[in-house]
C-alpha cells in the first residue's frame, strides 16, 4: 500500500508528467482559442456573401462557382487532406498508421482558411466538423511535439481534440463529449475519458472567455403539452429519420459516383456542382447558402416566412456543396434544413404546437444524417436550453436512426472514413509499383 502511494506521489510531482499535463492543457486552450475565431471570421464571410447578393442577386451566379473551383485547386495544390467535413477524416485517422497524412498544422490552417472561402462564395457548409477536424490536427501535432505517453498518442489526442472542437464550435460541453464516445470512437475507454473531459473543459472555458456566454440557437420554450402532443414524436421521426437517411444515401453513393471524375478532373467537378449551388441558391433567394444559422434561428424564434421548399432547396444545396470537394461541414447545414422540415411537418400535420414540432423535426433530420441519437437531441438540447423536450427529443432521435438505417444501412462518416483508410492502404501498392 506504502509502495503504491509513493508511487502515485511521483508520478504526480514528476517533472515529465507536469510537462505532459501543461502542454495538453495548452494544447485543449488552443483549440479553444482557434475554434472560437474560427465562428466570429465565419459568421462575417457568411454576411458578406449575403451582402454581395441582395447588392446583385446576379452576381453568385458567377462568384459561387469560380468559388469553388479556386478553393478546389487550394485544396489539392497546397492542403491535401482537408476537404469535405473533417470529421471522416478523424474517424480514419483512429486506424490508420500515418496519421499525419490527415492531422496537420498545415492541414488545420487550410481547413480555417479554404471553409471561411467557401462561406464567402456562398457554398452551404457549416464550421462544426472543420472544427473537429482542427481540433484533432491540433492536439495530434503538440502530441508529437511533446513526446506524450502512448496511451495519449493512441487514441485520446484525437479524440480529445475532436470532442473539444465540437464543445468550442456550438458551446455544448456535453455534447462534445457524447459526440467523441458516440460518433468518433464507437466505444468509451476508461484510459482516454478523463483526457476527453479535461479537453472540453478547457476548450469550452476559453471559447466562452472569448465568446461569452451563449447558447447557440438561444431559449426555446417550446413544452409538449396534452398526451395528444405526443404523436409529433413518431411522426417527426419516422418522416425526419427517412429525410435525413436519404441524404446520407445520396452522399455516400454520390461520392463513390463522382469520385474518378474528382480524381482526373477536379476542376470540372468543382465548376458543374459550383453552377448547382449558385442556381439553387439563386431560386431560394439564396436562403440556401451559407451555414443556415440564420435561417435556422429564424425558424425556430416563429419569425421565419413559411417556405416549403426551405429544407429542400437546402438539402440540395448542401448536397452540391460536399461534392464539390472543398471542405466544409454538414452540422449546421442539417440542423437547419431539420428545422424546416419539422416547420413543413408542424403545418401539414399540427399535432402540436409549431415550436415543438420544428424542435423534433430538428432532431429527427440530424439523428437521421448521422445516425448518432444520443447525440443529435444532447446537441439539440444544449442548443437551444431546453431540458423540458428532453424526452420527447430523445425518442424521436432514436426513432429517426432507426428509420434511417432504412434507407442507409452503414452510418455516414464511417462510410466517408472508408475512403481514407483505402487510399493509406492503396498507398504502399503505388510506391511499390513506381519502384518497379
């Protein structure tokens, strides 16, 4: 017992372990730091792009896809690695054995630089998974720097830093720690949940000494009322579950189409799915582009104009966008088309109050696209301060994962992670037979 306490004694007061703990420590502020930045300087290229249309509604039909094809040969000249999400790149990178191929400083810079790009020629994507994405590159790189113990190394950097970045981007601490053991990990170790936990806490107090604190959609009051009420939950996630599910299948099968296209001629990929995003954007009044905070808010605050074709116009803007290349995320994207589906639902079929339906709509289309319950209505629920649709937000996240896996039998980012984990193992083949 003595042998063991003088044991922990030293290695508490041990220079190398203080060492350790301060460059993690640093390394979770950092992210904190970056991924804070990174949503006021992507909130004001998503406000210039706005300005620049309603100035000359004309003028994205040539800025977008010029846009694109400039951030597509960015992405391939000077960033490999960045594009799309960022999130199946973390996933990919827990397997792979040169991670450094996908978690970079330089990687993490473009990341910033080329999605702030995007916002600015109106593509919609969203900041959240370029954050995970920068999060993980950040504390992978101080991890080789600082020479961490292997069981940082293995696993809990990335899944640290991803958890972070999520914490940071929406401010919701919970959430980032759900999304790391659900979504990136598939499995919670007791040996990296204290270093995921101690990155988000960090991360998350210096994104809100910076930001302040907020909740990302602000309060909703939204309450399910009269047990009648409870018929939205089936409904929003059978429906939402189907949606969402059915985007994630055009995704997957959409890259998989387009990929020896995006190989051989990326340009001319980047330009036609440009032109999609830009005409699509042009015939929403280019509600479509951007992020879809806006919109999104405005929908959830009831001070929205009812537009069925919202989340349509945005599905496929979004869609257009990811195939394109270029990097950008699918998080706020979904989460505003969700809430248009849930204001579509709440009209067609009241069965509750419209606030509640466009809540569980929310959820029910994002638990559908990622096919992570717990958490989509955890992130939902922390978005928008209400514990009060807890339950119901819950069953139909689950309810909305299991209609998905209907129409989309493997979850979305591990089928984008596959990809990545391909192209490492096509790798040593390519050096092999440019030897011979």
């Amino acid at each position: 017992m003595r042998r063991h306490i003088r044991r922990a004694r030293r290695k508490l007061l041990s220079a190398r372990a203080w060492k350790v703990r301060l460059v993690f420590w640093l390394g979770a502020v950092l992210v904190g730091l970056a991924c804070a930045l990174f949503a006021e300087l992507a909130e004001h290229a998503n406000g210039l792009f706005i300005q620049l249309a309603q100035y000359n509604p004309l003028l994205p039909l040539a800025l977008t896809p010029l846009g694109l094809v400039l951030i597509a040969w960015l992405t391939r000249r000077f960033f490999p690695g960045s594009q799309g999400s960022g999130i199946p790149q973390v996933i990919a990178s827990l397997e792979m054995r040169r991670r450094d191929a996908l978690l970079s400083i330089r990687i993490a810079i473009g990341k910033v630089l080329l999605t702030l790009l995007g916002l600015l020629s109106g593509a919609s994507i969203g900041r959240e998974g370029p954050s995970v994405h920068i999060g993980a590159a950040l504390m992978h790189s101080l991890g080789g720097f600082a020479r961490f113990p292997a069981h940082y190394m293995e696993r809990g950097l990335i899944l640290a830093g991803g958890a972070a970045g999520i914490a940071a981007a929406f401010n919701t601490p919970l959430a980032g720690v759900v999304f790391a053991i659900e979504e990136m990990s598939r499995s919670f170790e007791q040996r990296t949940s204290g270093i995921v936990i101690t990155a988000v806490v960090f991360a998350g107090v210096t994104a809100l000494a910076i930001s302040g604190p907020y909740t990302y959609f602000g309060q909703s009051d939204a309450m399910m009322g009269e047990a009648s009420t409870w018929l939205a939950v089936p409904i929003c996630g059978v429906l939402g579950g189907l949606l969402g599910g059915l985007f994630s299948t055009g995704m997957i099968q959409g890259v998989r189409w387009i990929a020896p296209a995006a190989r051989s001629r990326p340009l001319l990929v980047a330009l036609l799915t440009g032109i999609a995003v830009a005409v699509i954007g042009y015939l929403s009044g280019y509600t479509a582009s951007g992020t879809g905070y806006a919109e999104a808010k405005a929908i959830i605050d009831g001070n929205a104009p009812l537009d069925p074709w919202y989340p349509f116009y945005k599905m496929g803007s979004t869609l257009a966008s990811y195939l394109s290349g270029i990097p950008g995320g699918i998080f706020a994207p979904s989460l505003a088309t969700g809430a248009g589906v849930g204001a579509d639902i709440g009209h067609l079929l009241p069965v509750a109050p419209l606030s509640v339906m466009i809540l569980l709509g929310m959820v029910g289309y994002f638990s559908g696209v990622v096919q992570s319950p717990i958490t989509a209505f955890v992130i939902v629920m922390e978005m928008t301060a209400n514990q009060d649709m807890l339950l119901a937000l819950m069953a139909t996240a689950f309810i909305a994962s299991g209609s998905a896996h209907l129409v989309c039998p493997q979850p979305l980012y591990a089928s984008l992670a596959q990809a990545f984990l391909r192209s490492e193992d096509d790798t040593p083949k390519a050096q092999k037979s440019h030897r011979k």
